[in-house]
C-alpha cells in the first residue's frame, strides 16, 4: 500500500494561509480527529535550535505552530509546546527571539522547559541516554520540524527533529560518543523510532540551504508538508528538492529497521504537486561530513577526513562555541576571539550551529574534498598521466 506525503502551497507565514495549508494537509491524511481526541494533551514539537528571530529560517515558524494549536483547541485538545536547544544558550532567549515566549503567552499555551521537567533513561549500543518526559505524558507529539541543510547529516526534516526530545548538555555530548556520522545517525534512526511523533508538518514556507543547520542561506519554498509517516516525508522532501538520500546518515539505519519508508517509488504525492510549486534543487553544504564514507573506510582512514571551524574576525566573544563544544577544543580569554586546538576538535559543528555572528567558517581536509567531488580525482589522475614520460 503507497505511503502519503501531502504538500500545500503557503506563499507567507500569515495566519489565514499557514491555517488553510495546515488544514489541506491534514484534511487529506484523513482529518484531525483521526489523531486527536477530546481531553487529550498534544505535544508540538518545533525546531528551536538556537536564539534566531523567525526570518532567519533557522527554527520552525511559531506561525505554524499556532495554526495547530487553533487545530488541536477545535478538537477539544489542549496543545502544549517544548523543545531542548542547544545546551549552550539560556532557553529564555531562544524563546524571545524566536517568538515562541509572545506566542505561547497569546495563545494562554504552556510553553515546557525540558531541561526541567524530568527524563526518562534508555540505551542505545550500551549507553545510556535520557527523553524528556513529556514526550511520553503528552497522549501524542505532532513534530513541526524547518527544512534545512546540514553541515553533519546533510538534511535535517522529521526525523532529525527529534533529537530535541533529548534535554541539556546530553546532545552535545552524544556528538562526542558517535562523532563517525553513520554511527550518529545510527543513533538518530533509533531515536525516531522511540519517539515516533503522530503526525508531522514541515515548514518549508522558507527553507535554509548551504551550511546549515544555523549559518545557510534562507530559501522561499513556500509550501508545507505533511505526513504520519516522518521518515517517508523526509524520503519526499529529498527528492523533490533533489537531495540523494543516501548521503543522509540515518537513512540506511531507517531502511534496514524498516522504521518508514523510504521507497521513492511506494510513496504518493497528495496536494499540490512539486510541478505547480516550482520547487528548484537546494544547494547543499560547501563542506558537510554527512555521506563521506563507508564506516570501514571511515574507521582506517578518519583521521584524515575532517572538517575544522576557523574563527574569524566577526566574532563577538560571546563565549558560545565555548560552552557548546563537547571536547573543550576552544580556548579563550574573556572578553577575546576563540582559538581551536585542531587535535581535540572531531568536526561536530557545534560551535557553527551556535555562533550568533556567524563568526565561525569551515574547511575540509584535502581527502574529504576528493572524496565528496569525485570528478577532482580523475582531474588529479589526469595531470600525472600527461607528466609521465
């Protein structure tokens, strides 16, 4: 049986066209009712990454949100709202900035802390991990993730989103225990499928492509996307916006558990169609680990494959990266630019993703180059055969 993916155009992030796009989309899955119930708590689940204001398309539009919190109210619901950002900012200003603090405040929502509200432990591979635990007292989750680009899985959509269900200083350190980028979204995949949201709408209306998941290029797509299954939409939105999705890390852990499905060809397109949305191909990271290699090749030949952050002269001393850096790799004297030790860093990118200023660029080793642009080595391979006498 075909799996749906529904899309609908949203020119803007108005209220009347985010409603009506989210309405199409859930209306063609089947209709609210078929996930929610009277009484029940729902859990939206945005991407709050880090303390961006909305335009910058780095976290999910709190437009989207509040059309499904006027959804979830209509069936006799009550939304709540919650999120973990990056443990090195203070949540309050990630919730000004983002617009979430005024939203939740209008829309008399509760607005939930997950670095206060309790855990729940699990393992993956032996190590032990913590959810939130409102993920599990809410009767569903409805994830809201943004479509963006990303330096380390290459795409981030439903199935990344989840990795804000694990609170605080956790998500920073789980990049130090998987820093091979199979093995991260080996965990990723196994993630998901923990917490496997009920439902889940993209906001694509603007995107984020280049080097992102935080320092890439806002993009208008406008449109939104939605599905039950996560990891089929995540399947549709690399297609159609002409991303391979072998490249993206969790994707063969999510085949192999059969976790969604990720079959181009058993999954329908309901809605508007890629055609009428006049959807052009998004440039992907300059530099990204994502795809590089195969874990055997990455095991024997790691240390050679890596990207490292340079600071650069737009640094503000905020001391962010600092505190964001899972290997203490950064050293600075108050008030002064970062310095990296290149032998502790592991290319997570994490100071990238909280660098306010955008202060922080990214170069690759010379191998990982080659290996991303396969067309260099045959340039390479050419020049010495013309040298040989």
């Amino acid at each position: 049986m075909s799996t749906p993916v529904v899309l609908a155009k949203c020119a803007t992030y108005s209220f009347a066209e985010v409603l009506s796009a989210t309405e199409r989309i859930i209306a063609a899955l089947g209709g609210l009712q078929r996930f929610v119930r009277p009484g029940q708590t729902v859990l939206l689940k945005p991407n709050l990454l880090t303390a961006r204001t909305p335009n910058q398309a780095v976290t999910t539009h709190p437009a989207v949100i509040r059309a499904l919190i006027h959804m979830v109210r209509a069936a006799g619901a009550t939304p709540v709202v919650g999120d973990s950002s990056s443990a090195a900012l203070i949540i309050e200003d990630v919730w000004e900035q983002t617009g979430y603090r005024a939203l939740c405040a209008e829309e008399a929502v509760a607005l939930i802390r997950f670095e206060q509200a309790g855990s729940q432990r699990f393992e993956f591979d032996g190590m032990a991990f913590s959810i939130a635990r409102p993920v599990f007292e809410a009767d569903l989750v409805i994830s809201v993730p943004k479509v963006k680009t990303h330096i380390f899985t290459v795409f981030t959509g439903a199935v990344k989103n989840m990795y804000g269900v694990i609170p605080g200083y956790q998500k920073t350190m789980l990049h130090k225990l998987y820093r091979d980028p199979r093995r991260f979204g080996d965990f990723i995949a196994k993630l998901y499928a923990t917490v496997k949201p009920a439902l889940t709408i993209a906001d694509a209306v603007t995107a984020m492509e280049g080097n992102g998941p935080s320092g890439g290029t806002p993009v208008n797509y406008g449109f939104l996307a939605g599905a039950v299954d996560g990891v089929a939409l995540d399947t549709a939105l690399c297609h159609i916006l002409h991303i391979n999705p072998h490249r993206v890390p969790y994707f063969p852990a999510l085949q192999e558990a059969h976790t969604g499905e990720t079959r181009w060809h058993a999954i329908t397109l309901l809605g508007d169609s890629p055609k009428d949305l006049a959807l052009r191909p998004i440039r992907l990271p300059s530099v990204f680990v994502g795809y590089f290699a195969p874990t055997l090749v990455y095991h024997w030949l790691g240390r050679y494959l890596w990207i490292r952050p340079t600071i650069t002269k737009r640094c503000l001393a905020c001391g962010l990266c600092l505190k964001s850096c899972p290997v203490s790799a950064l050293r600075a004297a108050p008030g002064t630019r970062p310095t990296v030790n290149y032998r502790r860093c592991i290319s997570c990118c994490c100071c990238h993703e909280v660098c306010p200023a955008r202060a922080i660029e990214l170069r690759q080793s010379f191998l990982l180059n080659l290996i991303q642009n396969p067309n260099k080595i045959e340039v390479i391979k050419n020049i010495f055969i013309r040298r040989r006498p």
